[in-house]
C-alpha cells in the first residue's frame, strides 16, 4: 500500500508535537511495508523530491503570503490577508494534482493543512483518492486553529471564523473519513456540522516512542529533596502557567517546589519572572524529557484552553509521574480521577489549590498513582499497535472506496 501524508512542515522537529507524531506514524507504516510518501509546504519556489529516511518528501513552494513558520510573528492586516487566501487556496492544489499524478497512492491521509487549505479535499476527491482527515486542533473550524480567544474557550464559532471557514462545513463531506486524536475534538467538529458525510469516523489517541523520551533513564532519589511539582510545555497564556503560579503561592505548601520547563515569548516570559519571584519556583527553559520527569514528583497541565489531546499526559504517565490536570479538551480522556491523577476545573481556582494540597500532602497516593499511571501509559508506547489502527482504517477507505464505484 502506498499512502500520501499531507501536511503543512516537513521537518519532523522544530514546530511542534503534530510534526512528531506523524513521522513517529510514517516510519512505523514503513516499517510495516508500506510505502510512505510526505507533501509538505516550503519556504522555497517550486516543487523539489528527496528521500529521508526511506520516506519520500515533496516539498511545494507555498502560494501564499508568506511561508507560515511559527516562530515569526506577522503583523494583524498581514495574517488576516493570508488567513483569507488560505480558507481556500486553489493556487496549491497544482501541487496536489501532480504529486498524485507522479505517485499514485491508494489513500491519502492529511494531518495539518495551513497553507494547503480545505480545497484540497475538494481536489482529493475529484482525483478519486480515499482521504483521512486527522484532527491534531480546530484549523477546520478556527483559523488560529485553538477556538480560544481572550482568555475563554469558544463554545462555537465567531462571525471572522465564520466568514473565514465559509467553505470547509461543506468541503469536509468530501473525505471518506475522519480521526480525532481524542473523542472531545472529534465531537467538536461534529457538533458544528463538520464532516458528517463522513463514512468512517473514529477517535485514535497518539502515542510517543519510548526511545525519543529517553524513558529508559533511571528516576532520581528522592531522599533529601523536597516534594516537587512540575510544569513542562509552551509558556503562554492558554496554558494557564499563570494560574499554577497563582494557585502554588496560594497553597502555601512548606517543603515544596515547582519546577517550570520551556519557553515562549520573550515578553510574557519576561512578565513571568517578574511577576512570581518565588523562591521555590524554578524557571528552567527548554530541557529534554529524559531530564525533567525523572527530577518530579507530579506533573501538572493547568490548560485553560482545551487541548486536542495533551502529549505531556502520557509522557509523564511514561515515567511513572501522577498528573493533576484541567478538565479540559483530550485531558479527562487520559486521566482517571484519582486513580492515576487528580484532575480539576480551571474555571475554580481553588480546585487546583486543593489538588495541589492533597498531592503533597499523601506521598503514598502520589506513589500509588504513580504506579497506576506508568501501567496507564502502556497503550500510549505500543508505536506498532497504534499504526496498525491506522493500515486497518486505510485498508477499510480503499474497499468503501470500491464499493462506491460498483
């Protein structure tokens, strides 16, 4: 079989958790026989192909703007005049056409498409390729692909998404089916009308090579050190790093600490250390997973807006780490109740508080959850198990594919 991947960067680091995972997806449906073949956007004119690790890579000259590197900020009038031409792009699908002209692939299954734009289910369909749509955010529905704007979760769309996304309710009927990586935002979409004509539709958790975590480092002792609370990911205002802030200073825990890792802007990063000068708050930057989970005692995702799914979740669960996590977006999916975690509203300030409190305060259950959280994390590490969902849902594309043509 062979499958084109679609998506909007085609280096597998640099730009975030979606990049990982689907290369994570390509080299294990290699490595189940199966041809792979990547068309991403680049910053560069035309259309080039080269091989990376035995996967194919097209990279198309982006018709847009501007390339859309997140780690460059563009002024408002510019975004929103490339947010425009991205709600439908015909001027790339040339790209799409040709690639399937010179690989011919039995299925296509599209991750991100910023820069791509739902024309190309359109152009997929036309071209008679059984197409998967898997949600990694919103973009089908939001432009900023979050659905959180002023520090609240959008319950549906605004009138600028509206206008913005005027064609994709209607274009998402096109493919023959549909993945949310949680059950929450495959239920999103599906509640505002999006892809119902869709025949196939599942949710399939991600799942994180064991390997790439360093999950094979030993845990540190814990004698002599104080309880420590950990915090890992982008440091920006819908992660609700600011609250945990708050929240931490309010338990007043003595014999405690919190360790901050990642980065942001410089500014809000700036507002942070100026703003909570704790002396047992610990401002780390960017480190690796192999050395921040052994070094804490639980993890906590404070997420205000709502995560398609949450990797940091499993990733702790990986090292044996209990997570106190929002009730937000994919969280609940991951964390049972006091089982492997403690899980709170982050619409009730004082429930973090008070799960804060009880997590220092009963090393026993933080030892008993961890135990739990670590066998919890199994389905997470099965990289084959996962792809194999995958090769089953694409081999079910193609003969619904047939069937339609008898």
């Amino acid at each position: 079989m062979k499958i084109l991947y679609i998506h909007t960067f085609p280096e597998r680091r640099g730009h975030g958790g979606a990049e990982e995972t689907l290369w994570t997806l390509m080299c294990a449906i290699r490595d189940a026989g199966h041809q792979c073949v990547l068309l991403a956007t680049s910053a560069e004119r035309g259309l080039t192909r080269s091989e990376q690790d035995g996967i194919t890579v097209w990279k198309a000259g982006i018709r847009n703007l501007y390339w859309p590197d997140t780690r460059k900020r563009r002024r408002a009038p510019v975004r929103a005049l490339w947010h425009l031409q991205d709600s439908y792009n015909p001027w790339m699908q040339g790209y799409v056409r040709e690639v399937v002209r010179a690989e011919r692939p039995d299925v296509a299954s599209l991750h991100n498409l910023p820069g791509w734009s739902a024309a190309t289910w359109g152009t997929l369909h036309r071209l008679g390729v059984p197409t998967v749509q898997v949600l990694h955010d919103y973009y089908s529905i939001c432009p900023r692909s979050t659905m959180f704007r002023n520090g609240r979760n959008c319950t549906g769309q605004c009138r600028s998404c509206s206008a913005f996304r005027s064609h994709h309710r209607e274009l998402s009927r096109k493919v023959t089916a549909v993945v949310g990586v949680s059950r929450y935002i495959l239920d999103v979409h599906r509640h505002l009308g999006y892809f119902q004509g869709a025949p196939l539709q599942c949710a399939i958790h991600n799942v994180v090579d064991a390997g790439q975590i360093g999950l094979c480092t030993p845990m540190e002792n814990r004698r002599g050190r104080p309880f420590r609370f950990g915090f890992i990911g982008g440091l920006q205002p819908a992660k609700g790093i600011e609250h945990l802030l708050n929240a931490f200073a309010k338990a007043s825990i003595n014999d405690t600490e919190l360790w901050i890792a990642g980065d942001g802007e410089p500014a809000f990063v700036n507002r942070l250390h100026e703003h909570w000068r704790i002396n047992n708050v610990r401002y780390l930057g960017r480190v690796k997973p192999e050395t921040f989970y052994p070094s804490i005692d639980v993890l906590v995702v404070p997420s205000l807006w709502s995560e398609a799914l949450g990797r940091v979740v499993f990733e702790a669960f990986a090292f044996g780490k209990p997570v106190v996590g929002s009730r937000r977006g994919g969280i609940p999916e991951m964390i049972i109740d006091g089982r492997n975690g403690l899980l709170f509203d982050p619409d009730r300030p004082a429930e973090l508080v008070s799960r804060l409190q009880r997590a220092a305060a009963d090393p026993a259950w933080v030892l008993r959850a961890g135990i739990n959280a670590k066998a919890d994390a199994l389905p997470y590490l099965s990289v084959n198990t996962w792809a194999q969902k995958y090769l089953s849902l694409y081999k079910t594309m193609i003969h619904h594919a047939k069937d339609q043509q008898r």
